[in-house]
C-alpha cells in the first residue's frame, strides 16, 4: 500500500519507472499533449479518492485514489501509431497487473486534436490517509 496521499504522484512515478521498459518517460501531472513524443509517455490525471472503489470497502485509513494513466506513442498518428499504442498498453497494463496495491479497471483509447493516438487507463491506488 502506499503510504502517503500527499506523495501519491510521485511514489507512483517511482513504482512504474522501475517496472517499465528503459526509455519510458513519466509525467507526474497531466499537461497539454506534445505534438511529437520522443518516447513512450505517461501522465497521471488525480481524478477522485474513494472509500469503496469498485464496491470494496477499505479499512479506516485507508483510501482510494482514482488516478487515470495517459499513455501515448511515440510513433506517427498513422495506423502504425495506432497499433504501437496498443502494444504499449498491453505492456502498461501487465505492469499494473503485477502490483499487489494498485489495480485497473477500464482502458479508453482516444484521438488527439493532434492526431496521436493514446490510451487512458483507469486505476486505483490504495494509499493510507495520514493526518496532517
């Protein structure tokens, strides 16, 4: 579990970087989209916290934060954009899928007004609610 709601977007880019394929890069915050990404890029959208996601209750202190994974591809917005992002997000997911305090439970594919073509990947984060 994570253990601080504070330090929630970077303790998730820590996990993940260790994780994820060498060349991947991390975005704490979500931003305006690069028109031309250089590698694989993944930025977080802190969306809710929630005390029984996905129907599960939690235990007292403990919460859980929705944060959506931007993930977008390096490639063109071509079809073989379109077919890299893909893979990218099956290998995003099978990342997500190996930690024991976070989980996924839907995945959108999107089109930029730019044309690239990305992946938003809905999770919940368990992390501890400390008081400040």
């Amino acid at each position: 579990m994570f253990s601080d709601i504070a330090g929630i977007r970077t303790a998730l880019k820590e996990r993940l970087a260790t994780s994820l394929p060498y060349g991947w890069e991390i975005s704490e915050y979500l931003k305006q989209p690069p028109t031309e990404y250089r590698s694989p890029l993944i930025t977080f959208e802190f969306t809710r916290l929630d005390s029984a996601p996905d129907g599960r209750e939690l235990g007292a202190g403990q919460v859980g934060a929705a944060i959506d994974l931007v993930l977008g591809s390096p490639k063109t917005a071509d079809a073989t954009g379109e077919d890299d992002v893909d893979q990218l997000a099956l290998t995003l997911v099978q990342v997500i899928d190996a930690q024991s305090d976070m989980y996924w439970s839907t995945a959108e594919k999107q089109r930029l007004e730019t044309g690239q073509w990305v992946w938003r990947i809905h999770t919940i984060v368990l992390t501890e609610s400390k008081e400040q």
